[in-house]
C-alpha cells in the first residue's frame, strides 16, 4: 500500500474537493427572502455531554447549540413539534454553520413556502483539531451518542418537542453528512428520517497525494509535529485549518489512551504505512460498515441524499446511494448543479426541510 491520503487530509477527506474552497464554507448561493415570512425564534444555549466527559483531549463537556423555535411557538403553547437535527461541517462550529446555510432566513422561507413548523437544532461539535468526526472515542469523547442521546434527551426535557422517532429527522453537511450517515446507521431508533448532504469520508482513502516520495515526506513531517507537541493545544497551534484535519480523524477513529500527551495513534511511521491502525481508519468508513446496518436503515420513514456536480465528493455519494438501491433501500438522490458549498442554503431551504416537512410526522400518534 502506498502512503496513505489519510496524512494530509485524511478522512475529512472532502475527496478532491481543495481545501481553499472547503475552507471558505460561508460563500453560498442565497435563496431570496420570501416576503411576509414570519420570524422564528433564536435561542443560544449549553447542554451538557454525559457522552463526552472524560475525553482524553480536553475538549469542552457543555457544548454550545443553537435553537431555532418555529413562529407559532410562543403563540400555541398546547403545541408540539419535530425536531430537525442539522449537523455542521469540518473547521467550522454551529455558529459558522448558520452563516452557512444562512438561518433563520432559510428557515422561515422554507415555512412561508408550504413547509410545516418544525424546531430546528444545531449543534457544536467543533473540536481542538477542529472537527470531532461525530465519531465515538476515547480521545474525543462521544460525539455519535452525545448527539444520538444527550442531544435529544435536553431538547425533549426542556422544549414541546414530540418525543418520538418518527418526528425527529437528522441532516448534515460534509462532515455532517458523515455524521448523518453514521449516527443514522447506528441510530434508527431515535431518527425517523436522514438527509445526508455532500458526505465526506464514506470510503477508505487509499493511494497517496502526488508522488510516493512526496507523500511519505508529508508523513514524515506530520510524525515530526506529533512527536515534539506537549499537548493538543500545542498541536492544534502548529496546524491551524485543514491542516489538523489528520490529527482530528486520528483522534476520532485511532485513539490511544496508553499515549500520551495526544493520546492517538497516526497510520504511519517512519513514513511507512500500519496496517493496524489503517484498518482502525478503514473501520469507519461507511462504505465499509452499511452493509451491516441496512435492517437498521430500512426503519426510516425517508431517506434522501444529494451532493453538487462539481463536487469530488460525488463519487463516493453515487456509491451509497447505489448499495442502498442494490439492498432495495428505499432513498432519492439527487446531483446537483453546483460545489461542495454553492448550494447548500439554496438545498436547505427548499430541499431539506421540505423534505422533513413530508416525512417527519407531525402529531403525538404516529408510529
């Protein structure tokens, strides 16, 4: 095996999608404001992650997220809603992310357009490498449970949420869309529906960025940062951006509680690929494991997933769609006219939240 792609941008992998353009996630096509929309409301709160305390990293326990309440809200206090759980991107956190896919405008455009009321929940799973994989470990903390549960569990205990499957829906974008397609695997006991947009990282990225030799050297310097860092925070100083993205993915997918101070294992050494810690990396990749998870997908009510036309990423979605279609899964996917960001806002409010306002059910008796 060659070095791996693993080393530089590793399974953020965003594919051939460059990192310039990934990076300036906020450059969007934004639908126009729909006239007489009515507001929703915005709420900045903390829950507390029971799944992620004692996380080797560091990383913050109580995490920031951003609750957007439907306009009938305050008005109809007997009524209750489904809650859209909407997952952000790599490098950025859940307030970027509303910059993003531009909310509450997109929201309250997609409301006044014909979709039904629904709570709209982002949360921050930003990290010291800036990304935390929505993944489950020791290093990181749990981030598929922190969503999957304590997530979840908060807005039914303190909003008029309906507290069922059925009317709860998950999306997410990049990052997210792993992360959508990950915790919608392993979760179709909380999720009634899934819209994954543009996902990253479904495939073990194997083969290396330019020439061997050039790989290996890339490798090397990475191996060279992680031996001299003191502390993650000294890591994540020295590779701001994309460029922690390696660090992030191997705390999320090889973590290593016997080493410290970052307490995570790279693929290589000495420039020379592991195949045991490779095959920790390839064990989360969900082309990898959806083979053992389609009983579970066939619960939802709905799935969809879409990804733009110029985006890299779009090899590896017609791939999943594909091995659904060949289980018999039922799903719809759509490619685009656009880049891995050009179109999400766009996506967001006239795809996606229509999307759940069709599937999601809407009253206390649905199963």
């Amino acid at each position: 095996m060659k070095v791996t792609a693993f080393i530089l941008a590793s399974a953020v992998a965003f594919a051939t999608a460059p990192a310039a353009q990934l990076g300036a996630q906020v450059k969007t096509n934004v639908p126009e404001v729909v006239p007489g929309a009515k507001p929703t409301t915005v709420e900045h709160i903390k829950i507390h992650g029971a799944a992620l305390e004692g996380n080797l990293e560091g990383d913050a326990v109580d995490r920031d997220v951003i609750v957007f309440l439907p306009p009938s809200y305050e008005k109809d206090k007997k009524r209750h809603y489904p809650v859209v759980y909407a997952l952000h991107g790599y490098s950025i956190g859940a307030e970027q992310w509303t910059h993003e896919i531009h909310v509450p405008q997109t929201i309250e455009g997609a409301f006044a357009t014909g979709s039904q009321e629904m709570i709209v929940v982002l949360p921050d799973s930003k990290t010291i490498y800036n990304g935390s994989m929505y993944s489950s470990s020791a290093t990181t903390g749990d981030f598929e449970n922190y969503i999957a549960h304590d997530v979840v569990a908060y807005m039914d205990a303190h909003y008029r949420t309906i507290p069922n499957r059925t009317s709860r829906g998950l999306v997410g974008h990049s990052m997210g869309g792993y992360g959508a397609t990950r915790i919608g695997m392993k979760h179709s006991d909380v999720f009634g529906a899934l819209y994954i947009m543009s996902p990253c990282c479904l495939s073990p990225m194997a083969g290396g960025f330019g020439p061997p030799d050039q790989a290996k050297q890339r490798a090397l310097e990475s191996e060279k940062k992680v031996a001299d860092a003191k502390s993650p925070a000294d890591l994540a100083a020295q590779s701001p951006g994309f460029a922690s993205a390696q660090y992030a993915t191997a705390a999320a997918w090889a973590p290593d509680p016997k080493n410290p101070p970052l307490y995570f294992d790279l693929p290589t050494k000495d420039g020379v690929p592991q195949p045991d810690i490779v095959a920790k990396f390839t064990a989360n990749s969900p082309l990898t494991f959806a083979d053992q998870y389609i009983g579970s997908l066939k619960h939802y009510r709905a799935i969809a997933m879409d990804v733009g036309d110029q985006d890299g990423l779009r090899f590896d979605a017609t791939k999943l769609h594909t091995l659904f279609d060949n289980y018999g899964l039922a799903n719809t996917f759509e490619i685009y006219s656009g880049t891995h960001v050009s179109a999400v806002a766009d996506r967001f409010q006239n795809h996606v939240l229509p999307f759940f306002s069709k599937n999601l059910c809407f009253t206390a008796d649905c199963k």
